[in-house]
C-alpha cells in the first residue's frame, strides 16, 4: 500500500527503512533518497513507524 504517494513510498518501504534503523519519518524519507513535499504522509508514516518499534519491542519481550 502506498503512504507516500509524492515519493512512491510504501509500507514496505518504510519496513525496509525501519529495519535499516529509521525510528522517524526524515530517515524514511533519507533511506529512500527523497524528501518531503506536500507532507500529507507524515502523519501515517509515523504511525506505521512507531507500530513497527512496538511490535519489535514485543517479539524481544
Ligand atoms: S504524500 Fe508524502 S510528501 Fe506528499
């Protein structure tokens, strides 16, 4: 699924970031050599990162 539609940026992407150490949206942005531009997906993107961080949390639990 798309969450970024500026970037083309999908929550395999942001998974991909996020194993790649991305904690917050810029490192997406800068794992996936963009940049922010109309900012609608900041939000979702967040969102989708601090799930992945507490799913993480709960598999090392
Ligand atoms: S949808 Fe991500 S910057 Fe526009």
């Amino acid at each position: 699924m798309i969450v970024c539609s500026c970037n083309n940026i999908n929550d395999r992407k942001i998974r991909e970031a996020h194993e790649a150490g991305a904690r917050k949206t810029k490192d997406v942005f800068k794992h996936c050599g963009t940049k922010p531009q109309c900012g609608t997906c900041i939000r979702y993107m967040q969102a989708d990162l601090n799930k992945l961080t507490d799913d993480m949390q709960k598999a090392e639990d």
